[in-house]
C-alpha cells in the first residue's frame, strides 16, 4: 500500500538505491484558484506543484506519468493552475528523509492514516489486501485466509505484510511461498512475479494489497479474480484509509489538500477504478466511481 503496511502498499516493491530526477509536466484545464486566498504559501515554490513519488512502482506512480497517483497530481494541478513537477526516490528506507523532509517536494500522493511519519491529510480511498485467484479455479468464492479450501492450497505472499501473519495463525505457512518486500524497483517487481506464478500453477491463489492485486489481475491474460479480504476475524487490520502526505508544519497546505479531496472525490475515484483498485466504504461494500469514501472526524 502498496511503508504503509510495511511502510506503504506496497505494498507495495521498493528499494534501497537512491535514485533523484526531475520531470516537469504542465497542467491543462486549469481552473479558478479556491477563495479565501491561496493556501499553498507553504510550497517550495509557490508556482509549482512539487510531488514526491516512485519511479517505477505502478499502479502507484512512475517517471512516465503513467500511475494513479500521477493522474491525481495531475488532477491537482490543474485545479490549483500550478505547474507540476516530480522528485523521484524509490520507495524505501529513508524515502520521506531525502524527499519531504528535505524540502525537495511538498506532498507524498498516497500515505497511510495511522502512520505517524508526516502529516497525513483526509484519506482519499479506503482498500485493502485482497486474494487473487484463477477463474474456475473454485477458490474464487474464499473471502478469508481461514477456509479450509486453503489448508492444501500453494499461496502465494509478500513477506513481513500484515496478511502474511493471518496466514500463520491459520496454519498456511507450510505451503506459503514469500516474496521480497525490500526489492530494486527498477528491476524487480514481487506483485508481478505472483501473478505470473497464479497464472501457471505455481502457486494456486496469491494475497497482494489491493491497488496492486486489482492492478495486476485486470491485466492478466486472462484476467484473475480478485477478493477483498475483508472478513479476516483475527491477526493484523487489512483494510486500510488512504490519504496524502505533507510537512507537519504545513498546516494550510493541508488544509488545501483536504479541500481538493472534498470536493474532487468522485473523480479520484474514477481514476482509481480505472486502475482496478478496489475501492471500499467504511462497511466493506465495494463503491462505484460517484460514492464518496467517509471521511473520519
């Protein structure tokens, strides 16, 4: 989350190089700047939208634009008529140090509530880890790592994620296969090594954060069934509010942000189901693109 659940969804694949580039990007469609003055004094640049983010962690955000969390920067740029611009770091040990923190950016589009490593704003989606399976493989219908169709079963997970400990309370870890939290993005990728090994028999179902199970298994040929596992009775919390980032001094520009999300969530969410994310209400019902996600007081 995919950090984060591990420190972010990742759950989400990092690393540990570090890698820094600049990419400029100017908005289109700009629209009025909001009233009542303009919040964002407490940017690097007032002119420019300065985005922390990975470059090579889809469905999250690359160096080509081609994320969800780039589409909603983009979203915010064009409504603030700021210029964009990126600073790139892989997702790892010290990525809000050497981006944040340095003042080389002012937000991290996609941070975790709960986690207590910067500011984090109103979340904009609530998702969370989710089984991936092969269609009339009969195990499309399992919503929780304790049904017994899985006592035999290959599974298929990322090592020191949440769901990983649901699977050794119920037994599972015998036929687990782990996959690398910690790995050079720009080479190496463990949700797309699952799903190609669901894909031929390797392992018989896999357990990814949600944005990148729903991700990858749209874009498997064929495509894989994805459940959310939201039904888990014991072990570590898998669904998880997501919302952004920014300095802990940043009072206004947060404030700023917590307006953007208000007032633009439908279309967030239709970026992000464009993505496969599946999408969560705080009852665990899936949301279509018009269903705003609750907002916590």
């Amino acid at each position: 989350m995919t950090f984060f659940v591990a420190r972010r969804y990742q759950a989400i694949a990092f690393a540990f190089a570090a890698v820094a580039a600049w990419l400029d990007v100017a908005p289109s469609g700009a629209q009025p700047r909001p009233e009542g003055g303009d919040l964002s004094i407490e940017l690097i640049d007032p002119e420019v939208l300065r985005v922390c983010a990975d470059p090579r962690n889809l469905p999250l955000s690359n160096d080509k634009g081609e994320g969800y969390e780039n589409k909603i920067a983009e979203l915010l740029a064009a409504k603030l008529q700021k210029r964009l611009a990126y600073t790139f770091f892989p997702q790892a040990t010290g990525f809000f140090r050497m981006t944040l923190g340095a003042h080389r950016c002012d937000v991290v589009m996609g941070y975790p509530q709960g986690d207590d490593l910067v500011q984090g704003t109103n979340p904009y989606m609530r998702t969370a880890y989710a089984m991936v399976a092969k269609s009339g493989s009969g195990l499309e219908g399992v919503s929780t790592l304790s049904d017994p169709r899985l006592k035999d079963k290959h599974i298929g997970v990322v090592a020191a994620t949440p769901p990983a400990t649901n699977i050794a309370v119920n037994g599972l870890m015998g036929n687990a296969k782990p996959y690398p939290l910690m790995v050079d993005t720009r080479i190496d990728s463990s949700a797309e090594a699952m799903i190609a090994d669901i894909a031929s028999g390797v392992v018989d179902v896999g357990v990814l954060w949600g944005p990148m199970a729903g991700y990858h298994a749209k874009r498997a040929n064929p495509p894989l069934h994805v459940t959310p596992l939201v039904k888990e009775t014991s072990g570590p919390r898998l669904a998880y509010r997501i919302g952004m980032g920014v300095r802990a001094a940043d009072q206004n520009w947060k404030r700023l942000l917590n307006r953007f999300i208000q007032d633009n969530q439908a279309e967030i969410n239709t970026i992000l189901l464009g993505y496969g994310v599946p999408l969560l209400d705080d009852n665990d019902r899936p949301i279509s693109a018009q269903t705003s996600v609750p907002k916590q007081p």
